[in-house]
C-alpha cells in the first residue's frame, strides 16, 4: 500500500514515497545538492568567471588525416 | 529567472547525484552505514549473482568514479557515461521488481535525474550522431588525446 508518510525517526518507512523520507543516500544527496547550489552561488558572486572547456571542434583537416579510409 | 531556476537545477542535480554515488560507492567498502535493504524480488537474485561474480564490487568503482566526477565537476561527460550502466541496471531492477514503492520512487528519480544530466551536457555527445563515420584509431596520433584535454 503506498503511503505518503513521513517522520524524522532515523527509519525509512519503504512504503513511503514523500520525497523528505530519504534514506541515508538520499539525505546524502540532498544535502551534496543543496550545499553545491550554494557554493556555486558564492562561487559565482565572488569569483571572477573562468573560462569552460566546450567540445573539441574537428576541423576538416583534422579530421581526414589518419582516417582509415 | 528562468535561465537561473535552469542553470542551478543542473548544478543540484549534478551534486545530487554525483553525492549519492560517490557515498554510496565509498559505503561499500568503508561501511560507515549499513547496506540498504536487499528485499526478496527477482531483483533480488540478480544482485546476488552480481556479487558472486564481482560485478558488484565493479559496480561500486564505478560510482565512487562517475560520483566524484559530478561532485568535483571534472570530467562530467565522461563520469555520467561510466555511471550510466550503473543508473540502468539500479532502475531496471527495482523499477519493476522491487515491492517497496520507495525503491521504485527513488530509484526512477536517480534514473530521471541522469537523463537530465545527460541533456544538460548534450553537446558533447552530438559528435557520436554522424550517421557515416571513418575510424581514426588513436594509435596513428595518441597525442589527441591529451590534446583533447
């Protein structure tokens, strides 16, 4: 029988689907979730932005040399 | 707004999930918490034999890697590709064999939220739809690869 319960009694009712009853894995990524949104909110108000790599681009050239066929 | 409330989803669910293996997978071998609760399902049988095998064990390298890949944000691509066979057999398993609704929930979430991750960072992956494709083996260059760094 599904259930929606929730309580803050360190046991995970397995019948449960609310989302705040979380197993230690879960609570773990929620918690690793949060707290990455706030660094990365800190992060970006107080650290200069620095530059990301996007995806290696083959020019045509590149991509013909030591092709196979 | 909405490029933030997108932009900071992604950031959570890369975190969420990267978290979720990297502990996970660590558990298994440090055992700081006990192992989840394994119930009595055909899923059940398939982890037992996972385990007898060592795929298992191989499993959890693999989710200490691709987890710390999505929490330190280095190698992101790659880490959801090597946690990717993980993700599906967690889903496929529990998804449609476990009793527990929980278990369904959770692990159809972790399952929704690495298709995310996997859209989010999907112009490293647009390269792999060429429909006509010549090889270029790595042993004519391996400087591509560090080059590819």
């Amino acid at each position: 029988m599904i259930t929606f319960n929730f309580a803050i009694d360190g046991v995970v009712d397995m019948m449960s689907i609310n989302p705040l009853e979380m197993s230690n894995f879960e609570a773990t990524g929620a918690i690793f979730g949060v707290a990455g949104v706030i660094l990365t909110l800190l992060w970006n108000h107080y650290v200069a932005p620095r530059k990301q790599q996007l995806p290696h681009v083959f020019i045509a050239q590149e991509t013909e040399e030591d092709a196979l066929d | 707004m909405w490029r933030a409330i997108e932009k900071y989803g992604v950031v959570f669910v890369r975190f969420y999930l990267g978290g979720f293996n990297l502990i996970g997978g660590l558990d298994y071998f440090i055992r700081f918490w006990p192992q989840p609760h394994i119930a009595q399902s055909t899923g059940n049988d398939y982890v037992m034999i996972s385990m007898q095998l060592g795929l298992f064990q191989f499993a959890k390298v693999l989710e200490i890697l691709g987890g710390a890949s999505l929490v330190f944000n280095r190698f992101v691509p790659l880490g959801l590709v090597i946690l990717m066979p993980v993700t599906v057999n967690i889903f496929l398993i529990n998804a449609f064999w476990s009793p527990f609704p929980h278990i369904i929930y959770s692990t159809t979430r972790n399952f929704v939220f690495h298709v995310i991750l996997l859209a989010a960072y999907a112009n490293y992956y647009y390269p792999m739809l060429k429909f006509r494709t010549a090889p270029q083996p790595v042993w004519r260059d391996p400087s591509r690869i560090w080059k590819s760094f």
